[in-house]
C-alpha cells in the first residue's frame, strides 16, 4: 500500500531506507532506493512530501538506486555519497551534505540508461487541454526555467528532465520529478512560484548552486494521465539576444530529437518510428531568447499564431 511519504514519520523512513525498501512511485515507474543518511531524509520530507511512496518493496521495481560511500574509509572520514543505480557508470563522490543532489543524479542515470519502454529524450515536457510541449535543450540553455514558468501559468508539468515517448502511440507519459536549479535560475523560479516551492540551495556543488522546486500536488494527481505533442521547442538562452523563432521542418526536428535521446541507439528502429510519430503530429520551433519573459511571449505567440494547437 501507497501513502504520501510526509504521512510517515521519520524513523519509519529511515529505517526502510536503511534496509533498501523504500519504494518511490513516480509516473510509469517504481524506484527501490537505499541510503542512511540525514541530508538525504531532509530532502525527501521537504521536495518528495506529496509522492506515495511504500515502506517496503512493491511489485517490481523497475529503478534501483543505492546511496552509499564510495567506501569504507569515506562512510566516516569526511564522508561522501555515490549513486549505485546498479550498473557500472562512472559517477563523481559528492560530500555528504549534497545526498540530494546524488539522489537526483542517480534517478536521471538510471531513467537514461536503463529505461527501455520509452523513448528517452532529455528535455523538460509541460502539457495542458490542448497537449504537450516539449523543451529539448542543452545545459544552461534555460529550460527548467521555462518548464517551471509554464507550470506556473496552468501547464501541468510532465517532467523537467525527460520526455518519455511511447514506442506504440508517441504519447508522452508524465514523470514529475522537482525542477532542478541552478546559479541565477534560482532566484528566477523563486520569484515566479514563490519561496515555500523551492529546497534549501546546495551550494560548492560541481554544478554551482543548486536548488531544486517542489511539484504541485495537482500535477502529482494528474500523473496518470499521457497527452500528445503539440509544440517541440529547442530553447536557447543568452543575456541580450533579441528574441526570435524560426520553424523547423519535420526533419530538422527528428535531427535535433535524436541525438537528445539517451536510448535511441539501444532501441533502433522502434524508437525511429516513434519519433517520427511524435514529429508529424507537433510543430517544432528553434527559440532564442534573453529573458524569461520573452520566451513566454514567444511561445504565447507561436500559439496564437494556430500552431501547436
């Protein structure tokens, strides 16, 4: 059985936790994570408090995630942290402190390089009546802005991290994990969703500052629910640039989608089809923008325009 984790109290976490039976139910998955340490409950009962969760292994749990020291010496001395999704990668030992950051880390390698009954694509994915809008950006390109600015416009936010198409349908599945911040986006998103949404910073993190902004529980709710692509944007921020869309062609789109993809390779054709499925039935957009209300506008535009509906 199922309950929002914050329904828990703290020693019954930490114990199922300790003994690697915390089951975490997000979207079409269920994570099995193990870890003992402080850091890693705080930010659990704080960012994670809406999810359900179980205190003790549920079916089959397709995500498996250890937080342990990378060794002995470390479990004491200055300790640090790893994630062992439970296969080799190579993964840097963050101090203690940033278990957080280890425990997001963990769940982005093991969705990437693990899931095989999607299409896995990096980009932040928010949908409403119409249907979905996928973001597909590099790192710093500001697109867990926009997915958080979105979501505080009425989208339901799908996922941050990943668009998982379906291989059937080309369907999006939600997989609404917390937006994941960093440097000047903190402020950004603090000042759009408001200061009770957003985790304490994490900062000396190889990433610099990191935060991290809590879901809505309606979009907890609504994570059952697919929605089709309507809208494929690759977003690019730089300070000053003067704010411009340019429409791709459908194989454009498919070209920049690909090489997005964590498991396109491992899946081949089926993953073909279902990203030319996805890119028949959306329109896609290059943004370049220097401000997050120009790219809101752009989008608004874009819409207005008939496209993407």
């Amino acid at each position: 059985m199922t309950v929002k984790l914050a329904q828990h109290n703290r020693r019954d976490i930490a114990s199922a936790l300790k003994k690697g039976m915390f089951t975490l139910t997000l979207g079409p998955f269920k994570h099995l994570v193990s870890g003992t340490s402080a850091p890693l409950l705080d930010y659990l009962y704080d960012t994670y408090r809406d999810y359900d969760v179980a205190l003790k292994p549920t079916d089959v749990s397709e995500i498996i995630l250890n937080l342990k020291a990378p060794n002995i010496l470390r479990r004491f001395i200055r300790p640090q942290v790893s994630p062992d999704p439970g296969f080799e990668v190579p993964t840097i030992p963050l101090p203690l402190k940033m278990a957080p950051l280890a425990f997001e880390m963990g769940m982005n390698l093991s969705v990437a390089l693990k899931c095989c009954r999607f299409v896995t694509v990096h980009a932040g994915v928010v949908a409403n009546e119409q249907g979905a809008i996928i973001m597909s950006a590099a790192s710093g390109s500001g697109k867990s802005t926009l997915s958080a600015a979105l979501a505080d416009q009425g989208y339901r936010l799908f996922s941050d991290e990943f668009a998982l198409i379906d291989l059937e349908d080309a369907m999006l599945h939600p997989y609404p994990r917390p937006i994941s911040l960093k440097q000047d986006s903190i402020a950004v998103v603090r000042d759009i969703v408001g200061a009770d949404r957003i985790s304490a910073p994490l900062s000396g993190t190889p990433k610099g500052d990191i935060a991290y902004c809590r879901v809505s529980e309606h979009d907890l709710l609504q994570a059952h629910k697919k929605a089709a692509a309507k809208l494929i944007l690759f977003p690019r921020y730089e300070a000053g640039v003067s704010p411009m869309a340019r429409k791709l062609n459908p194989a454009e789109a498919v070209m920049k989608l690909i090489p997005a993809s964590t498991n396109y390779s491992l899946l081949g054709e089926p993953a073909f089809r279902a990203v030319l499925k996805l890119v028949r039935q959306a329109k896609a957009y290059e943004l370049s923008y220097g401000t997050t209300e120009q790219s809101l506008q752009l989008i608004a535009d874009i819409q207005a325009s008939g496209a993407g509906r």
